[in-house]
C-alpha cells in the first residue's frame, strides 16, 4: 500500500510507532500524510528528513529488494491447526504404545510440537496429532489420536468460522514445508516474533506451530549466515513489529536477503563459528547438576538480556568471519550495509531475470 504511494506521490509526514490503547489492548500504530509530491518539506517522528520510505524510514530503501529465486522454497511459516490438536507428552506417551486394527503404529500422526516460546524458553514438551491429508477413513484407523480429535477437536471444528479443510486435518498444514524438511535430521527455527532475534536447531521430527518460521537446511554454514548482525540488521529493516517486538516475515526478510557467496575456506569459518555458538549456547542452557528451578530460569531470552561476555564474543566471531565472506570491513556501520545488500539484492535479482 505504502509502496504504491510513494510510486505516485509521496509521504511528507509520518509517525512510525505511536502507542495506542483500544478496548483496553496496547498496540502500536503509525500516523501518515500523503500528497502528490508537491510537498518538499517532510517530517518523520517530529525530525525534518529528506525523504520518507515506504516503510516509514529514511535513508536507505530496503523496500526497493526483490525476492530472489535462490531462496524460495526454503522458509517457510508453521503449521496453523485450529484446534487442539496439541497434547501434553503424557497423553502422547499412552498414543504412542497404543495398538491399531491395521497395525500401523501411532508414530505416523503424532509428532513434537513447538512454538515461538518453545524456542526461547524451556520447551514444554508437547506434541501435536497429525493426519496430514488422509481421508477421515484413514485417519480413523489411528483409534486412539482419532477418539480423541473427534472427542476435543470435532466440535470446535464444526463451529469454526474460518477452519474450511476437513475437521480432522489442519487448517494450513505447509504441504510444502513438509516436503523441504522431508530426510533432514535437523532444520533452522526462529520464532517470528522476539525480543531477540534468535535461531535454534530443532530435530527433524518436530512439528512448528505459525508462531515460528522453519528452515530446511541442516548445515552450519547457514545457521551461522542468518545468526549473523547481516542478517540481523536485514531482518529488522524487513519485518514488521508487534508492539514493541520485531516480528520476521520469511518472505519480505529471507526471500530478498542475498547471501555471501564465500570461497570454500570462508565457508568453513562461518561454519566453525556457528558450531561454536550453538556448542557453547547448549552448554549454558543444559549444564549437569542443577535442579528442575534453576534450569527453568535458563532460557534463551534470559539469556541474550544477559548478553555475557562470551555470548558477544562468540557473536563477534560469527560476525567477522560473515562480513569476510562478503568482503566486507567488520567495523562497518548499519547505513552502509543495508546499502550494500540492497545493491547485492537488485544485482542478483538483475541476474536471475536475465538468466546470467
């Protein structure tokens, strides 16, 4: 919407985060004033700019990015269910032993389950039944999950205004993310909205509700590209914002971000660095010995307000050895990166459109 404004006009005024309370709910939104370009003195959050972007900044346009064909397929939003199809690891643990008349075991629709906070907390350990696209008679042969969607999920189901699929299945399940993931021990996960912007490895098996965007690739290199202040910066000048918190968009952040393409041995150090990261993050948040309270207060969030020593340093690491790969100088400063993505971005989207 704002894009097509400032490709016939322009937006001389704005305010990009005001606070606003209705019926009791704190949100945040934006004030905008629009003309046809006439007017040459424009104000963003009561300081005088030259020029307001369409994502009511100024300075450089990362809106201007285009999605490139390298990345698609690769992240995806989770799983919407509608419904309550998740289950505590209890309830799972008497489904997974639970026989069936065609002897198939429950394996096949019971699956982890984890959201955004499962991410950057302790995870709670649930699971979710998944009966992908079987025919109710299929589904059905699963006698224990199916009693118990068609007991706790059918009636909500059947009174759903937007839920259309059939009401033992998913609403969105991400057909296509499950086939990304299909073979791969491990994927990439973020919460979409956080604090922190954060990356964690979840195993192979796990379901990801839409409070958390997946990435199907299992190797270091990448893990350590998109936890990098590259990524970092791209992503916050991309996403949006709920309330206070930066919410990423896997298709405005990592469709359009383009990245390094490293020599082998600039590969391997981005790699290095990452397996450093996640080694010394894991140890952190699992050390031996410490009771169920104590380990309750290790989380990620915790964590990154902490921000010790040697998490910066180890991010420090991570940082240098991404900006080599691109050639660029460690000390380089916000403007002048995003500026240098977004010329990355229009070149390799240049490329792909021309077939070079």
């Amino acid at each position: 919407m704002l894009e097509r404004i400032n490709e016939t006009g322009a937006i001389f005024f704005a305010r990009s985060d005001e606070p606003w309370v209705l019926s009791g709910a704190a949100v945040h939104i934006s004030f905008v004033g629009q003309d046809g370009g006439g007017e040459r003195d424009r104000t963003l959050d009561g300081q005088p700019v030259a020029e307001i972007n369409a994502d009511l900044t100024s300075g450089i346009d990362v809106t201007k990015a285009r999605p490139l064909r390298e990345n698609l397929g690769i992240a995806f939003m989770g799983v919407i269910t509608v419904g309550p199809f998740d289950i505590s690891h209890p309830v799972a643990s008497e489904m997974l032993v639970a026989p069936n008349p065609h002897r198939r075991p429950n394996t096949d629709v019971l699956r982890p389950w984890m959201n955004g906070r499962d991410l950057t907390s302790r995870s709670r350990n649930r699971w979710v039944i998944d009966f992908g696209d079987r025919s109710e008679r299929d589904a059905a042969l699963y006698e224990t999950p199916f009693a118990y969607a068609l007991e706790h999920v059918k009636p909500m189901r059947e009174h759903s205004s937007i839920a259309h699929a059939p009401w033992w299945q998913h609403w969105r399940p991400r057909p296509e993310m499950t086939v990304a993931i299909d073979g791969l021990h491990r994927y990439i996960a973020t919460p979409l909205t956080s604090k922190h912007r954060v990356f964690v490895w979840v195993d192979g098996a796990v379901v990801l509700d839409h409070a958390a965007a997946a990435f199907a690739r299992d190797d270091d290199y990448t893990f350590g590209v998109l936890h990098s202040r590259v990524h970092e910066l791209w992503a916050l000048a991309q996403g949006t914002q709920l309330e206070t918190r930066p919410r990423y968009t896997p298709t405005t952040t990592f469709e359009t971000f383009p990245f390094p393409r490293p020599t082998d041995t600039q590969r391997e150090a981005i790699a290095d660095a990452a397996r450093d990261l996640d080694r010394l993050r894991t140890g952190w948040l699992n050390p031996p010995g410490l009771s169920d309270a104590d380990l309750a207060k290790r989380t990620l969030t915790n964590l990154y307000n902490a921000r010790p020593t040697w998490l910066a340093q180890a991010h420090e690491r991570l940082d240098v050895a991404v900006l080599a790969a691109y050639g660029w100088f460690a000390d380089i400063d916000r403007e002048d990166l995003l500026a240098r993505l977004l010329v990355l971005n229009l070149a390799r989207a240049a490329e792909e459109a021309t077939g070079d």
